[in-house]
C-alpha cells in the first residue's frame, strides 16, 4: 500500500475530512487484490500441472486463472505452451500472437515463441523469434541453441554450426551447446572436431549420458576401440537406465 500513502499524505488536513469518500476506493483496490490473488493461486496449479504432463488439467487451471482476471497476462503465455503440447495449433498461435502483444520483449516469451514456428517449420519466422530472444534475454545460449536445431532440421548446416558457435562462446561450460556442435561436425564425418567438443567435457562431472555416447560413436567411427570402451563403462557405470545406455545394448553403436 505504500502507493497510496505517498499519494495521499500531502493531503492530510483534507483526508481527515473526506474519510468516509475514500473508503469505496479502498475496497475497490481490496477487491482487485484478491481477484489477482485468485488468479495467481490458479496460475502457480496450472504451471505445476503442466510440468507434470497433465496438460488438460493445467489447461483448466490456467482457464480459471484468466476468467478469475482478464488482465493477467502470464496465462496468455502459458496458455499457448498447453495448447502446443496439445496439439491445438490455432489455439496456440492465438495466445503468443497475444501475449507478445503486452510482452514483445520477454525473452522466455520469444524463445518458446520460436519452437512453436520451429515445430510447424516455419523456418525464417523461427530464427527472427530466436534472436529476438538473444536480444531481449540474459541467458543467451538457449534460443542459440533453439535457433541452432531448428537450421538443422531444415538442413541449413553453416547457420546451424554458426548459432551453435555463438552460443559456445557466450556460455563455454554450456553441455548441450558442445553436445549439438559435436554431433553437427559427426554428421559430417568431421570426427576429430567433433571430439574436440566433447573431449573436456567427458572428464569432468558435467559429463551426460547423451555426450558420453556421442563421443562413444565418435571414437567407434575413428577405430579407437580403448577410448570407445571407456566411454562405454563411463556410461553403464553413471547412466546405466539411460536411453543411450540402452541403445548400446541394442548394439546401436553405428546406428
């Protein structure tokens, strides 16, 4: 409340003989706080849901939450990723068309925006939303990335690698940044660049069942059977109920 102590304290003489007129203001501005409070307690259900994959039940939630108050913006946003996990591309289109009405400039916001078109191949519309979101975000590397993978599903490899590079050099701890660059340079039988990305990564704590495999592959290709193997024990050993660690039980190794 201290907006309304600092309008109203330098008329104080005047407050003392207007009280009663006041008051209608007061419960108004009582009344929109519980009505934002109302929608926020649905908003904070429907995040949950949808983190838990109840996407129908996260969109009843978030439903609640804009009926409880038109105003509140967020479930604009939250609403479009229920729809796309949903299926419901219309729908979808329509809420991030909306939110970015009141947000052009968040950053997550742009970045989702840009897998929606991604996943509709949209291509060009994909990779503006992209760096729009590297322009308006602090953490960069994720829609480098995201713009990164969408160039590669549509075969644009030199922008693909490019991204990629941007986001290494904004972030070079970033695993999934060295994961994608690698795999760039072993679809192009680049092997030795491609381990090149993953050789400090595999010897340290923030190695991942997907760079311990790739790296596998790599050195399968390369005929360097006692780095593949110790690769393979690093990956039963740390993630032995993986995806990846499957797949090599499958003997998927050249796959």
């Amino acid at each position: 409340m201290m907006w309304r102590a600092g309008l109203l304290s330098p008329l104080g003489l005047v407050i003392a003989a207007c009280a009663q007129p006041l008051q209608p203001l007061e419960t108004a501005a009582n009344r929109v706080e519980i009505v934002q409070q109302r929608a926020q307690v649905h908003y904070e259900l429907a995040i949950t849901y949808f983190r838990a994959g109840q996407l129908q039940t996260a969109l009843a939630a978030v439903q609640k939450a804009m009926a409880a108050d038109p105003t509140f913006d967020a479930g604009y946003h939250l609403r479009a990723l229920v729809h796309m996990g949903l299926g419901n591309s219309a729908d979808a289109e329509s809420d991030f068309q909306r939110a970015l009405q009141s947000r052009p400039k968040d950053g997550a916001l742009l970045n989702n925006y840009g897998w929606f078109l991604c996943e509709r191949n949209r291509y060009q519309e994909s990779v503006a939303a992209f760096e729009l979101s590297v322009i308006s975000s602090k953490e960069i590397t994720r829609p480098l990335i995201g713009a990164g993978v969408c160039s590669m599903r549509v075969n644009r490899a030199d922008e693909a690698q490019a991204f990629f590079e941007r986001a290494r050099q904004a972030d070079p701890e970033n695993v999934l940044a060295a994961v994608e660059l690698a795999r760039l340079h072993f679809r192009r039988n680049e092997f030795d660049a491609a381990r090149a990305q993953l050789g400090g990564l595999n010897r340290s704590p923030r190695a991942t069942a997907e760079s311990l495999w790739l790296e596998a592959r790599i050195t399968h290709r390369m005929g360097l059977s006692k780095e593949r193997n110790a690769l393979i024990d690093a990956l039963l050993q740390k993630y032995p109920r993986s995806p990846e660690a499957a797949a090599f039980e499958r003997g998927s190794l050249d796959g």
